[in-house]
C-alpha cells in the first residue's frame, strides 16, 4: 500500500468528518446488484471498522450475505482498495471495539455532525452493526488477514 493510502487510513480521534468518510460498494444481499453508499470508518486498536447508529442497515445485511467488498477512500488519497468485512458478533469484543469508537464520536470535532453525548455504548452494542474491515494482501499491509 503506498503512503498516501496509509495516511487516508490512519484516522484519530482528531480527524474531522471529511478525513473518515468514504464510500463502500456492495453486493446487495437479494438483488445481486453493486450497491455503492457514503458512510465513516472508524479504527480501533489499529484496525480498521464500519458500524453506524443503532439500526437495520441494508449494507449490512449485504456484507453478511457478500463478505467481498470495496472500500472507496475520498479524502487524502483517492482508492478503490478491495476488502473483506468481518462481522465483530462476540460480546467482549464488540465492547472492545466499540468503546474507542463512542469516545470518537463524543470528540468534540464531531459535534457539528452528532449530537453528543452519544448514546450509551449498551445501545449501540445492542443494536448498531459493527464490521472489521480486511484488506486484500495486494492492496494492503498490516493488520489480520
């Protein structure tokens, strides 16, 4: 992966919403269609995830149907970077990750966007989908592959 690339990915507590959006493009999980949609990553112990608010999400369910994904980088360096996502279901370990995440949300950088505090983590460990992004070998390094 080059440099630009590792930098785009490479997003703080301190990044501002432009630095952490991307877009994904999916499988759509009855249609069989490319699905393309504009959301935030976020990192977590040096690893890469995609959740949202607590809800049913569409690109979700696509994921779990059609692990193989795109993850669109836009801001910083501009990539199509192909990626596997790898639904985070264990209790203890969605706690693990979730919990760099609310605190990243609650940053005061993002309170333009959200409202804050955020919600309690129980909410969002309940209900909010959470996805470890894996990077193909040729496109990344570092992390579980």
């Amino acid at each position: 992966m080059n440099e630009q690339i590792e930098r785009a990915l490479a997003i703080t507590p301190e990044s501002s919403a432009s630095e952490r959006t991307i877009d994904i493009t999916t499988i759509g999980a009855k249609t069989g269609r490319a699905r393309r949609i504009e959301i935030w990553f976020y990192r977590a112990d040096g690893e890469i995830y995609l959740t949202t608010q607590p809800a049913a999400r569409d690109w979700y369910a696509n994921l779990i149907a059609n692990p193989d994904f795109t993850f669109h980088l836009k801001y910083g360096a501009r990539a199509d970077l192909a990626a596997r996502a790898e639904p985070v279901l264990d209790p203890a370990e969605r706690r693990r990750v979730f919990t760099p995440i609310i605190a990243d949300l609650n940053h005061p950088r993002h309170s333009g966007y959200l409202a804050q505090p955020v919600e309690s983590i129980e909410r969002w460990m309940r209900g909010s989908p959470l996805v470890h992004v894996l990077f193909e070998a040729s496109t990344a390094r570092g992390g579980r592959q």
